[in-house]
C-alpha cells in the first residue's frame, strides 16, 4: 500500500511524467510542459526525487537498449497508488476551501 503522505509538486509531475517509460531530460520537459512553464526541475532536484522514489518503490529503472547512456524509468502500481492519493488529498483541499469560502 502507498504512504498516505503530501506529495510536492515535483514529485507528483514526475510520477505522471513516468505513466510511460522516461528519462531525465524528457521527465524534465514533461513536468514544464505539464505545469504550464511554472515548474521547472534542476537536475538535483529530479535526481534526488528519483533516488528517493526508487527507494519507496514508486518508480523502477529499466535497463538500457542498445548500449544507450540514458537511463529510463517507470512509474510502479505503489507509484500509481502514491499518485491517486495525492489527487484525492487534493480534492479534499479544494472541496473544503470552495465550502468554507462560499464558491
């Protein structure tokens, strides 16, 4: 079962960046692309977010074809989970703001 913990956005674009296998240059497009130009990923940042999620088992790191350099990864079912939960978190947010501030 996935931790029930707040995501940052970065971790939450990359993890939908992987729904399909990625490396870090393209993982570091999607998540601008995603966020409008709003969030834009450092290489340590994304490097750090990776180790870290490769330890929760939310992404793997597939191996290379080819003798190819870039190494591509993929979100994992406890990657999904991890993710599905943050949108629920993220539901129950707006929900409770949109009732609280009469929208």
């Amino acid at each position: 079962m996935a931790e029930n913990i707040a995501l940052t956005e970065a971790v939450y674009y990359i993890l939908l960046s992987l729904i399909e296998p990625n490396h870090g240059y393209g993982i570091m497009q999607n998540v601008s692309r995603l966020s409008g130009g709003r969030v834009n990923l450092a290489a340590g940042t994304l490097y750090g977010a990776i180790t870290t999620m490769l330890e929760r088992g939310w992404i793997t790191a597939l191996t290379g074809e080819g003798g190819s350099r870039k190494k591509e990864y993929l979100i994992t079912p406890l990657g999904k989970a991890a993710a599905e939960n943050e949108i629920s978190r993220l539901r129950e947010l707006l929900l409770n703001g949109e009732n609280i501030l009469g929208r």
